[in-house]
C-alpha cells in the first residue's frame, strides 16, 4: 500500500485551471498597481479591470457562438446531403408501340427517340 493516493485526471485539471486563474489575477493586480503608479484613481483602475475582463468574456463567448454555428451549418448540410438522392436517373423507358407509333417511350407516355412523322 503507498502512502499517499495518486491524483485524478480532473483533480490535476482543477489544481491547472486554479494555478492559471491565480496568475491571471496577479497579472490583473498588477495591472491595477501600475495604472494607480501613473496617476489614474484606485477606483477607475479597478473599473477599467473589470471592464477588461467583461470584454475578454464577451469575445470568448461570441468566437464560441460563431464557431457553434458553423458546426450547427455543416451539421446540418450533412444531414441534407445524407438524406438526399444526389445520383442520377434516367427516365425508365422503354421500346413500344404508342400515340407516334413504335419508339421508345418514357412511363410517362412521351417519345424520346428521333423519329420522322408521316406528315413531314
């Protein structure tokens, strides 16, 4: 038996997830510090923080909605294309005799073979 349990998957994602949380807000703090150096009100440099990281949100989350959307289209083109006869048919005929006499005709009733009348 060891003495200490190994870590999961998800504990070392949360403990990576946490570490890159801290150093972002260290990095905000000292943003907020050199801002407060330069003169700007302690007040506005944490407005201009927060406003900062609503517009990081905001980006984040329209790249996911425009990305979601192309998966959304192409999904359902797929499914257009799946469901869809794209192969080529040509018309069942067949020779026999019809209105024009004996030719080849379609199910329909219509000659598609060149044929001269008696009229002509």
């Amino acid at each position: 038996m060891r003495g200490h349990p190994k870590n999961s998957k998800a504990e070392r994602v949360g403990r990576w997830l946490g570490r890159a949380y801290r150093g972002l807000m260290r990095q905000e703090q000292r943003l907020r510090l050199w801002q407060v150096k330069l003169g700007v009100p302690a007040t506005g440099a944490r407005v201009f923080a927060w406003g900062l990281r609503f517009s990081v949100i905001v980006l984040l989350l329209s790249f996911s909605l425009v990305l979601a959307m192309i998966v959304f289209g192409l999904w359902v083109i797929g499914r257009g294309v799946a469901r869809s006869d794209l192969s080529y048919r040509t018309p069942e005929v067949e020779w026999r005799d019809g209105y024009s006499g004996f030719g080849l005709y379609t199910r329909d009733g219509f000659r598609i073979d060149p044929y001269v009348s008696e009229d002509d």
